[in-house]
C-alpha cells in the first residue's frame, strides 16, 4: 500500500470532521444561510412552493429537515431547521425556476442544495464545502405539510 493511499481516507475523514466542526457554531446564528445561489435553470413556470417541508438527507451526513418557504416570483425565502444542529430556525434564501430549486449558506462553510420540484414533492443534492475542500456530498428529498 502507498503512502498516499493510506493517507487519503485518513484525510477525507479528518476534513469531514474538521469541516462539521466549524460549520457547527454558525448554525446557530442566522447569519450562515443568507446568499442567493446561483440561477442556472430559465424557465418561468412552476407550482408555488410557499409552505412548509419536511424532509431527510443522506450521504456523509444523515438528518432530518424542515423547511418554511415564502416565494416571491423565483425568489425563496424562509427558515430552516436541521435535527443534527437542534432544529434551531435558521434564516436560508433559494431560487425556484421552473422546475428547478436552489438554496444553500454562505461564509467558509457554505451547504448548497439543488435538486427539482413536482407537485408537493422535491428532492435533490447538497454539497458541504469548507475552506475550499469538500466535506461532504449527498442526497435530500421532501414532501410539503402545509
């Protein structure tokens, strides 16, 4: 066995927990889910997502989610509550175009979520970046309540 093969799980471990850790705090204040992603999808209609969402995820990490959406045209805003950081309501902005949904954080640790919306399902996948290296990757899918 090389030396670089042994050392890369030990590192994608090690940046995962690193990755976790720092993101941890910010989850608490408002301020980690405050900027826009980016638009890539250009189609101008879609069902209305305002409403409230209950979901799952997997991959790296695995939870449970709530979200609260308020849609004006293809902007998205609302809370979010995840079960790993005490469902603390959490401020978080999206877009919603056509079909298409994205949301995600910002700062060093940045969780972006795109996926796509039928009816009163979506789902998806998410991506924890931090300190430019990737933590973390896997899939989302949720269902509106309300």
């Amino acid at each position: 066995m090389s030396l670089r093969s042994s050392i890369a799980p030990k590192l994608a471990v090690t940046v995962s927990a690193a990755a976790l850790l720092t993101m941890a705090p910010g989850w608490s204040s408002s301020s980690w889910a405050t900027a826009r992603p980016a638009q890539t999808v250009h189609s101008t209609h879609h069902s209305s997502v305002s409403g409230t969402w209950k979901g799952s995820y997997s991959g790296t990490f695995e939870g449970t989610f709530k979200l609260t959406w308020q849609e004006t045209k293809s902007n998205l805003s609302g809370t979010i509550m995840i079960s790993a950081f005490g469902n603390a309501p959490t401020s978080i902005h999206g877009t919603l175009k056509g079909a298409s949904i994205q949301f995600g954080t910002v700062g060093s640790e940045a969780i972006t979520y795109s996926g796509s919306v039928s009816g009163s399902s979506m789902s998806g996948t998410w991506k924890l970046e931090a300190n430019g290296h990737v933590g973390g990757t896997g899939s989302w899918k949720a269902s509106k309540s309300s």
